[in-house]
C-alpha cells in the first residue's frame, strides 16, 4: 500500500480508501453485516488506513457498522464522515447545512463511530439555503474544540470552496472522478492542487461499471441506484461496456485487472491523494488494493486516452 499525506494536514492516508456508502444497506442492493465487518477487516490486514462514511448512508447504520468492525483497531486508522443532510422518518432527504444542524449531526456521528473525535468532518453537498460562511464557521467551531482533526467538503465547486476558505481552513475536498466522470479536470482539480488541498475521489470504479463485471444483460433491482443512473441505460451502458472491454485488453498486457487499472488511472492526476472504493465483500477489497502499487506509463495513459476518444471501437 502506498500514503499520500492529506493537504496541508499530518493525516497520511492509504492511496487506496474504503468507501462505506453500500454497508448502511441502503441504495446498493442487498448488503450482509457481517460480510461487511468482514471487508473493513480485510482492509485493515492490507493496509488500508482510511474509512469513509456518511451519516445519510443507511441513516446512520453505516457509522454504527464501521465502528463494530474497527472495534480496538479505531486508533490505528483515520475514520472520516459526512454531515449536512437530514431526513425524516420517511428517509426523505433534504440538506441542511445550518450551524444547528452541522453541530448535531457531528456529535451524533460521534456516537455512532463511538470515537472521541472524527479525523476528516466533510460537509456533504452545498445547500443553497444557507450561506457557506455559516457553515464553515460551523465546522471551524468542531474543528477548534477538537471534536474533528480536519474538515472537508464534498462536491463543491472551485468557487464555493474559495468561499468557504475565506472563513475557515480547507483540509480536502471529495469529488466524483474516473475514466468516464472527468468533469472536475477543468477547473476543480488544478485549483486544489494550487492551494493544497487534499483530493479523496468517489466513484473511481462508476459505480462498478469499470470492474468489468458488468453485461449488456444485467439488470439491477429497484432497491439499487444504478437502475436510475443514465450511464446504465441503453446506448450509453453499450458504449461504456465497448470502453471496458477495450480496457480489460489493455490491463491484462499489465497483468491487472481492468478495476485496478482504473483506480491507478485516477491515483496518476497530481491532484489526486486518494481513491474511495466501496466493497461489499473481502474479495472485493482484495482486488481493490491492486489499484495501489503500480503506475501507469505514459504510452498506457496515452492509449487510455484513445480508447476513451474512439467510444471503445477499435481504431483505423
């Protein structure tokens, strides 16, 4: 396993995360407890040394199962979480990123990891209703009485996060990015590189598209978001399973997987600290490090790059 330290903090973090969206059973399909204690486990023995979570992500059932599963292992790991959307008992969602909010959400998180202070306190989406000066005063508030190490934001623009660090400090920020999600390469990336601040990526596998798993003949169950994503829908699933296929070809020739390809691809960008990657499962994990440990040469990323153009159909 390779570290990168996170920003302008001392936490040094695993290139390869664990991502905890699917272990709160909701969203993902059908998730079992124990094989998830199961994959945190696992990670551990890697060297995996970061966790993220959510308190939205099965409404608080995954902070409460990452913390069975680090058990006496908690101070061996940096345990990062998300605040800023409530719901009610109809798991409506809605966020809320007030003062009042923000503060007891934090200290319920708290709770749930059953830890004294939460490494990396990330706010979870803008919320257009409150100013953000609010709530990184809010955060800077956690930060000061030390019931957080380091505070973030995810999926803020380059403008919002120079908004915020004219109130408070800005430890990382959590985007979408991968091989079929380039969008924060324009502006997004080169700005936290400029100003040091830490990039975690989600969905560096697009929600499993790019492990390779996946045919034109999987179906996916109402209680799994991936029903709804465009990207697994008609021509646009058959052109990013064609991309796939053009990929797997080229990991094999590194006797990787087309997965971990895809997450040393996102872990090449200068900008980039670290890759969430969710796991259902042990085995999951295991390939997931794979991600970890190797580079890509610049004649790979170039032919990365003509796949990519050429929609996964072979060249002239």
């Amino acid at each position: 396993m390779e570290y990168r330290n996170l920003g302008a903090t001392d936490l040094r973090i695993s290139t390869v995360s664990f991502g905890c969206w699917a272990m709160g059973g909701v969203w993902w399909g059908k998730v079992d407890d124990d094989e998830s204690i199961a994959a945190v486990r696992r990670a551990l023995d890697l060297g995996v040394n970061f966790f993220d979570t959510a308190d939205v992500y099965g409404f608080g059932h995954s902070e409460e199962i990452l913390a069975k599963a680090l058990g006496s292992r908690r101070n061996q790991v940096y345990v990062a979480t998300k605040g800023g959307l409530e719901w009610d008992d109809k798991n409506n969602i809605t966020p809320n990123n007030s003062r009042a909010h923000v503060l007891s959400a934090a200290e319920a998180s708290l709770r749930r990891l059953k830890t004294d202070a939460i490494d990396l306190y990330q706010i979870h989406w803008p919320d257009p209703k409150v100013p953000i000066a609010e709530t990184a005063t809010a955060c800077l508030e956690l930060l000061n009485s030390g019931k957080v190490r380091a505070i973030g934001v995810s999926n803020f623009s380059a403008s919002q996060m120079e908004e915020w660090r004219a109130v408070a400090p800005l430890h990382s920020l959590q985007p979408p990015y991968s091989l079929l999600e380039r969008a924060v390469e324009a502006e997004i990336l080169p700005y936290c590189l400029e100003n040091n601040i830490g990039v975690i990526v989600y969905s560096p596998l697009q929600r499993g598209i790019l492990t390779g798993k996946f045919a034109a003949d999987s179906k996916f169950g109402s209680d799994d978001l991936r029903s709804g994503d465009k990207g697994y829908q008609g021509e646009d699933f058959e052109r990013n399973l064609a991309i796939v296929e053009e990929l797997k070809r080229l990991a094999a020739k590194a006797s990787k997987t087309v997965g971990q390809l895809a997450i040393a691809w996102v872990l090449s960008n200068p900008a980039v600290t670290s890759a969430i990657v969710g796991a259902k499962r042990p085995s999951q994990v295991e390939e997931n490090v794979g991600g970890a440990g190797w580079a890509l040469t610049e004649a790979q990323k170039a032919e990365i790059e003509q796949i990519l153009a050429q929609g996964g159909q072979p060249g002239d």
